[in-house]
C-alpha cells in the first residue's frame, strides 16, 4: 500500500525505509520550497507536542528550529541576544502570568 506524506522528514528517513524492505520516492528541496516545508513541519510537530507532550517531541522541536535558523540564514549568537533583550524588556514564563483582559478605560 502506497502512503502519500509531502512533507520534509529527517535526512536519514529515506534510508531508514529502505532498511526496512520498502521503496520510498523523495526529492531534494531548492531553498524557496525548504522554507515553506520547514515552516510547516514546525506546525506539524507543534500540534503532537500539544496533544502529547513529550522529551522527544521536543526534541524534534529543536532540531527543527536548528534546521529553520540555517535555511533562513539567521545569526544564533544574534538570536540569543534578541532572547536577552526579551528576557530583560518583558520577562520570562517562568511566572506563569496568564493575561485575562486588558481595559483601555474607553
């Protein structure tokens, strides 16, 4: 039975499969399509994360961002910094403010 995914997987899937006995057919992305793949991949893992929570989805998290952080080019030393200057301008979740309403007074 044929199972059709369109969606990128981890560089050692296709060989994974093939050690397993079966025939998979996947291609290469160019840079525009590894974008919106890694984008949705994101979503994807994101929606099992919040079903089942779990180290490994995590996992699988991380090394996404890792992967989107490459492909978009950005600069992680850059990243950490803008991380510090959010930790220091609006905090951290570490309190576990839940923000209900704000009221403008209008």
């Amino acid at each position: 039975m044929k199972v059709e995914y369109n969606k990128i997987v981890r560089d050692k899937i296709p060989e994974i499969i093939r050690d397993s006995g079966r025939t998979c057919e996947y291609k290469i992305l160019g840079e525009s399509e590894v974008r919106d793949a890694l984008k949705d991949k994101l979503l994807e893992k994101a929606q099992i994360f919040l079903k089942r929570p779990s180290e490994d989805e995590l996992s699988d998290i991380y090394e996404l961002l890792d992967a989107i952080v490459e492909t978009f080019e950005y600069e992680p030393l850059h990243i950490d910094y803008l991380k510090i200057q959010n930790k220091e301008n609006k905090g951290t979740y570490s309190e576990k403010v839940f923000l209900i309403s704000v009221d403008d007074g209008q």
